[in-house]
C-alpha cells in the first residue's frame, strides 16, 4: 500500500499561534483605561498556566507507571519517571525565575488595573489545584478550605474533584515502596530493625531522646502508628533502607527518586514564598482580588502544603556508614549488577 504523503508542517499553524497570540484581551482596554502592565500581567500568567500544564503531562506519565503492580528498580520505567521528575523540578526552577518579571510591575503600576479583576484571582487556577491532588495533597490537609472550591463554577470544581479521586502519587508511591524486598525478612536479618534501633540509640544526645519514641511508632510499633500518617510503617522501612545503603547499586536510581520527590516539594515552597514577598511589596495588607487574605493566606498555605514531608523527617534516623549494621552477603550481592 502506497503511504500516503503528509502535508507540510507550518510553523505556526503547528504552534497556533493565531490562538495563543490574540488570546490577550486586557480589560482596563476594554473600559477605556490606561494600563500598559495589564498586558505583562495576562502574559505571565499564560505562561504559568502552559508550564502546569506541561506539570500535568509529566505527572500522569510518572502515574501510569507507578499503577504497574510490579516495577523492577534496574527497569527503564524508573528511569523515565526520574527523568520526568528532575524535568517538573526544573519547570519549578523557571517558575520561581519568571516573578522577577512579574515584579518589574510596580504596586502602582498594578493598582492601574486590579479593580477590574475582582473576583478573578489565582486562587481559581485549577490546574495548580489539580498539581497538588495528584501529587497526594489532600482536602484535608489543605490551608483555607472554606476558599477551596466555593469561588469555582462547577465545571472545575468537577475537574477538580475528578483530580482528587485518582490516585496519587503519593499513594502509588507509598505501595511502590512497600512492595519492595530489601528492607524485610529473610532479606535482612530477623533482628535487623532492632540492632538499627540499639545503634541509633547510641547516637543520641539528651534533647534528642524523643526521637526514639517517635523511631518505635514509625518503624516497629504497629499498633501505635499515627493514624495521620499516609506512609506506612513498611514503606517507611524501606525508604530509609535506600537512604542508608543508596550506594549499592541498585538503590541508586530509588533513591534519586525519593530524594527528587523531595525536591518538588521544595521547588513549590519556593515558588509559594516567592509568591508571598511579591504580594507583600505589591498590595500589603489588602486583601487578594478573590476575597482570600492575601500574602497571610498564602503563608499559611506555604506551611501547610508539603505534601511529601513524611519522606523528608526519615532523616532524623539516619545513621553515619560506619555505624550501620552489616547486610548479608547474598543480599549486597542481590543489590549489585554482578
């Protein structure tokens, strides 16, 4: 069968640029007024909107793979979600660099055209909703929930809603690491956990003691696990097993992984305070176009959107190399390439 010749690709039909270009329709030019930033203003948000999209995309990706009921740690898949991971990092990067642009607009300059947005605000972004649903946050960790969805129209409450009903990345990952064999019996040792336990105890000073009691529930403790955790106490174990013995091999790309889940976190936090300082040299005190309480909203929000911090406290319990115990030989020969 003879192929059939594609037509050419033009550049910007490919783009759509007619859309994406005549897409800006400020309105202080529709009541007449003058406010030359309106325009960087609509812009920057644009391009804030096209990179939680390209977010969305990757995310998805890392989700369909992580649905697999099993993923070998040496398969391409956990390589490509790395990769895809390390890319929404660096879209975060550039996020963070774009409010410098956003701030060559000065308070006065805003105050030209913010009264013609109420009630618009970004509050009403619903992909960033949807980023952090996927991610794992969920409604009830969430700052300002009475905002939440009360100023979207039903469509993107249902958009978001549907967000929320998938599961996570969170979860998946929580279920990744649970099913993996390292960290439990026969691989290592029947009192592996206790010997761990005995020489983190050694380590501790004085004001640090709690942090045993904290080691017990999280770790040994089945019956006393806080039920607010979303980790559990199998996926705990193994995530600070491929903390601790990360240079075997196998455990590398595992552990970039669970670091890299880390840094999303960061980069968010960073565009979140970021955010903040912004608003507090643009409107102050006043309160945001949405009716939410402005830069005190959003620090609050700040604090309490990490969604990934279960991960980042198995630090407190990390021991030096030289102090860990000793794996069996057959399994640091399983987790090398020989």
């Amino acid at each position: 069968m003879e192929k059939k010749e594609r037509a050419p690709v033009y550049y910007s039909e490919y783009l759509q640029l007619d859309k994406i270009l005549n897409a800006q329709l400020p309105e202080s030019s529709k009541e007449g007024i003058k406010a030359d930033d309106e325009m960087l203003f609509i812009i920057i948000h644009q391009t804030y909107e096209l990179w939680f999209k390209q977010i969305l995309f990757e995310l998805n990706v890392i989700r369909d793979v992580f649905k697999q009921p099993n993923i070998p740690n040496n398969s391409p898949d956990i390589y490509n979600s790395l990769h895809r991971i390390k890319r929404i990092c660096k879209i975060m990067e550039v996020a963070v660099q774009q409010m410098s642009i956003m701030e060559t607009m000065t308070p006065l300059d805003f105050l030209d055209f913010r009264d013609l947005l109420r009630p618009a605000s970004g509050f009403q972004s619903i992909q960033f909703k949807m980023i952090e649903a996927t991610l794992g946050l969920g409604y009830n960790q969430r700052h300002g929930q009475n905002y939440y969805l009360s100023q979207l129209n039903q469509k993107d409450i249902d958009r978001v809603k549907e967000a929320e009903a998938q599961e996570s990345i969170l979860v998946l990952i929580n279920r990744w690491l649970e099913r993996m064999p390292y960290a439990k019996e026969p691989h290592v040792t029947k009192d592996f956990w206790q010997q761990y336990r005995n020489a983190y105890e050694s380590t501790l000073q004085d004001a640090e003691k709690t942090n045993l009691v904290t080691f017990d529930k999280l770790f040994l403790n089945e019956a006393e696990y806080p039920e607010d955790r979303r980790f559990s106490i199998a996926a705990n174990r193994s995530a600070l097993f491929i903390m601790l013995y990360r240079d075997n091999p196998l455990l590398h790309q595992p552990y970039e992984l669970v670091s890299s889940l880390l840094e999303i976190d960061e980069g968010l936090s960073m565009w979140r305070h970021r955010h903040i300082h912004m608003v507090q040299r643009t409107i102050g005190k006043r309160v945001g176009t949405g009716g939410s309480t402005g830069a005190e909203y959003l620090r609050a929000a700040a604090d309490t959107h990490i969604i990934f911090k279960e991960i980042a406290e198995l630090t407190s319990f990390l021991l030096p190399r030289h102090a860990l115990p000793m794996l069996p030989d057959e399994l640091v020969k399983g987790l090398g390439y020989n």
